[in-house]
C-alpha cells in the first residue's frame, strides 16, 4: 500500500520540473490526480497541451489514474474546472498542490508593469485559483477529520530578499502570508495548509545568466526535482495533521522547517516619542539584531 492510496489530488505546474516529479511520486503512492500545466514558457508566453498530457499518460500507462488539463490556472475558471473534475472522475478532492509559476525578471528601476503584473497573476491569483473552489468542497464536506490539504509554493526569492526578482519575491511573500491566513481560516473544515520552497534546477532556475551565479553548483543528483517531491508526498498523507501555516525548504537531500515571523526585540516610550530619545534607543537595541539581517547578504542568491 502507498501512503496516498485512496486520496485525490489537484497538481498545477504538473508536466514538467517540480510539478512533474509529485506527479509521478503521488501515483507511485496511490493518489488519483487531476494534472494542470498550461505548457507555457518560462515567461509565460505560450501554450501546450503535450507536457501535461504526456504525465498523465506515462502515469496511467504505469496503472495510475490521472487526467490532464492545459488551462491558464490565473484564470478562476480553471480552477473551478479542475476541482469539478477531481469529483466528476475520482469521487471527491483531498489534496491541492499550486507548483505553477513563471519567472520575468527585472531590477526594480527597468520593471515594466506588464512583467510585474504577469508574475503577480500568475502566482498568486493562480493559487487563489484553486484553492477557493476547494475550500468551498471541503466546507461543504462538514468533516473536520478530512485530513485535507493545500500545499503552496514559495520561493527563497522571498524568503531572502532576491535583488533582481521583485515581482516574484512580492508574489512568493504573498503566497507565506496566504498560507497561513489558510491554516487560521480553514483548520474548523479538516484542512491543513503550508508552503514549500524548493531548491531544484528546473526552466525557471535555467534562465538565471552564469554572471549572476556565485560559486559553484551542486552535483545534478542533489539539484534534481526528485528531491522536493517526498516532503510534498508527506504533507499530502493523512499523517501530517500536526503541521500547518508553516513553510519549510526542501533542496538536496535536506528539509529545513523556517520561523515564522517573531519581534525579536521591543523599544518603548513614556509618551509621544522624542525623535533623538528613538534614534539612540533604536541605534541601541535594534541595530545589533538589525545589522545580521542586511540586504547584501543576500546579493547573488539563486532564485528557486
């Protein structure tokens, strides 16, 4: 037996890289999928049916059960589709992954609105897409021990400030902040909600120039997309009930839990603040915490 056997699951950005690699994984450990990939560029632009039809193919040639779709998941109605779909063909719906992304990147000064908006759209009206369709399943459903699941993506690009992805960094921010809305908000309905950020060499990751890379890259094995599947894998069983609101890394051969936002120190006043009386006690308390958190540590990141 798999540890999916019997669950039902929605996957976009499924026909290639990351979103590919839970795909085969979820099969191989009995999960019914619903596979969604508009087959687009790594910008966005396109459109093709083939790479999420080609996983639901090699899938059901295997003995699994997937179907396919190549909607644009920023559209709403793709994500009513395909969660109409999971009940039409499986029988019901208790899993959501949001993998689809595209990248535009930009330093903030030579952003064109177009590029910012696209990505914006993409990642987080994209999640948005999905996951309010299955919300209102999973409510309607009226068991707390459904054991269901939203699994977003988010990106280190966020988490540690990627100077030449301001859109995509604003994006993945925003999906840390809907996932823990989404653990507060739907915990009463069985659902658990996190979010991964994934260290894996896929498209996006490729169209990072050699000049912005620092150092040198880890070996093909520990950069493969395979890695970030098992974490994903476990979130989506019925065993992870305990976890949720959180984001965790997932790169190599290593799972890292991160925090979550915390004061980590706390100046006060006797009345209206003294501009010079906060300048000192800020210099004071806040600025030997506040110098290890510097944007240029995190110049030349890879984006994931």
């Amino acid at each position: 037996m798999g540890s999916l056997d019997g669950r039902v699951a929605i996957i976009t950005g499924a026909g290639r890289g990351i979103g590919a690699s839970i795909s085969r994984m979820f099969a191989q450990q009995g999960a019914k999928l619903v596979l969604n990939d508009l087959g687009a560029e790594p910008d966005g632009s396109g459109g093709d049916a083939g790479p999420a039809q080609d996983i639901a193919d090699e899938i059901n040639g295997l003995g699994g059960q997937a179907v396919a779709d190549a909607g644009d998941i920023a559209d709403t109605a793709t994500g009513r589709r395909l969660v109409e779909m999971a009940v039409a063909h499986h029988g019901k719906l208790d899993v959501v992954v949001n993998v689809a992304g595209i990248l535009r990147d930009r330093m903030i000064f030579n952003l064109p609105d177009d590029d910012w908006d696209a990505v914006i759209r993409v990642h987080l009206r994209g999640h948005f897409s999905t996951i309010k369709p299955a919300a209102a399943y999973w409510r309607e459903q009226r068991n707390p021990d459904g054991h269901y699941r939203i699994i977003n993506f988010t990106s280190d690009s966020a988490l540690q400030g990627s100077p030449g992805q301001p859109n995509y960094a604003a994006a993945k921010m925003g999906i840390i902040g809907l996932t823990a809305s989404l653990a507060n908000g739907l915990a009463r309905y069985g659902v658990t909600a996190n979010a991964i950020a994934p260290g894996a060499a896929t498209r996006l990751t490729a169209t990072v120039p050699d000049e912005k890379k620092i150092g040198d890259s880890p070996g093909a094995e520990l950069m493969s997309p395979d890695n970030v599947a098992p974490i994903v894998t476990y979130l989506a069983g019925t065993e992870s009930d305990w976890l949720s609101g959180r984001t965790l890394g997932a790169s190599g051969h290593e799972v890292k839990l991160w925090n979550n936002p915390e004061v980590v120190e706390t100046i006060s006043s006797d009345g209206l603040w003294d501009l010079q009386d906060l300048a000192d006690k800020a210099a004071k308390f806040f600025r030997p915490k506040a110098d290890g958190l510097h944007p240029s540590i995190f110049m030349g990141q890879l984006p994931t």
